[in-house]
C-alpha cells in the first residue's frame, strides 16, 4: 500500500462556506454557490465566531507576548488585538525579565486592591498589576517601575479575520466540521427550512466537545488502571 505524501488541507473560507451551503440542501452539486450566497454564509460565519470568541475556549488565539516598561510610567493601554490576559494560578498575571536571566513573578490586584494603596507613586520593580477592562486594555503597575524592564504576558487576542475567500480560518483544523454545521444551520434558518436548521443544529453541537478538547493544554500525563480484578 502507498501512502501519499500530501497532508490534508487546511480549508478556506470559501470552501467551508461552501460545504455549509451544500448541507442545507438549497445548492445542487454541480453548482458554486453565488457571490450573494457566500456573502450569506460568510455573515453566518462571522457571527458563530464571535460566539466562540466569546466563550473563551479558543486556544489559538492565547499568545505569549512581552510590554516595555519606561521609568516613572506607571499605565499602559495594551494593543487593541489584545481582548484579554490570562491570569494563572496563585493570580500569577506575568513576570519581569531580568537581565540575569530570572524572572521574578507579577501578580493580578482588584481595583479595590488598588484603591486601597497608601502610595501608588512608590517606584521600585512591579510586583503586582491591576488590569483594567477598558478599550483597549489598560494596565497598571505597582510599584512604580524605576527602571526600564520588559513584562512577559500571555494575552488572548481578536480572531483574525478570514477576510478573502482564498484565505483560512484563524483557528485549529478541528473546527472545521463544527463551522459548516453551524453555519450550515443559520444558513438553512435563513432560507425558512426548520427542521433542516434543528438538524444541524444537533450536529454542530455533537461535533463541539471533541473540538473543544483540542483547545487545552496538554502535560505528559497518563492515566493507569491498576486494578486486575474482573468482577467490576
């Protein structure tokens, strides 16, 4: 047996417009569907986005990314991309890249928290950060920096749009049976046919949680069954 060397690809937007189009029934075979009909489907898409974007599950769209921090400047609006920063166990919101190479830890404080500040003006390195859910994005770091550092962060940012056709979606291969059946569904719902809409519908919903599991972090763990008994 031969396998080939050609990996499977990854869809375009029109493709997946196009097979969501296709699973509602309104587009013979032998037919592409029309400009009109794209643009239909494309809105669709767009909108089930936002959903997911809004559901936080996306793990595409969590990036690494670092701030320069000036002496004496205390806020900073972050890159309107920037929607969110992941916040880690014991309130760990980033760290500070020394010039030794450590990197001791920034931890998230409350607005309260920073209310309650005798002194937010005391410079020194940051050790706590109070993030503001502004547009865009405002941190604000205490104590004052009293020198120029660099703070590494993990952001979530927008989804980047598929804008032409030709282009991918901005997220993992896995979706892509999810999106043309939710698509697909508003799709059908536009075009009055109902039930095909529910069936869709109970599609994309039983496709999402083997999509979702690819959207965590994975350690080296495995799981062992020691018991020998039969009888369970």
């Amino acid at each position: 047996m031969t396998v080939s060397t050609i990996d499977l690809p990854d869809f375009s937007r029109d493709a997946l417009l196009t097979a969501a189009i296709r699973v509602t029934g309104t587009l013979s075979l032998d037919l592409d569907p029309e400009p009109r009909q794209l643009a239909q489907a494309a809105t669709h898409l767009n909108l089930v986005l936002d959903t997911m974007q809004a559901s936080g599950i996306i793990l595409r769209t969590v990036e690494r990314t670092t701030l320069a921090l000036t002496a004496g400047v205390s806020e900073y609006d972050l890159d309107t991309s920037a929607i969110d920063i992941e916040i880690g166990q014991s309130d760990t919101i980033g760290t500070i890249i020394m010039a030794g190479g450590s990197e001791p830890i920034v931890k998230a404080m409350s607005r309260q928290e920073w209310l309650e500040l005798s002194n937010k003006t005391y410079a020194g390195m940051p050790t706590r950060a109070y993030l503001e859910k502004k547009d865009p994005l405002h941190l604000v770091f205490w104590p004052v920096p009293n020198s120029a550092a660099t703070f590494r962060y993990t952001k979530v940012r927008l989804l980047k749009s598929a804008g032409n056709g030709a282009n991918t979606i901005d997220l993992m291969r896995s979706w892509s049976q999810y999106l043309v059946y939710a698509v697909g569904a508003n799709v059908a719902l536009d075009n009055s046919l109902f039930d095909r809409s529910q069936q869709l519908l109970a599609y994309a919903e039983k496709v999402r949680p083997k999509a979702e599991a690819n959207e965590s972090q994975h350690g080296r763990i495995r799981f062992r069954i020691g018991n020998s008994g039969r009888n369970w």
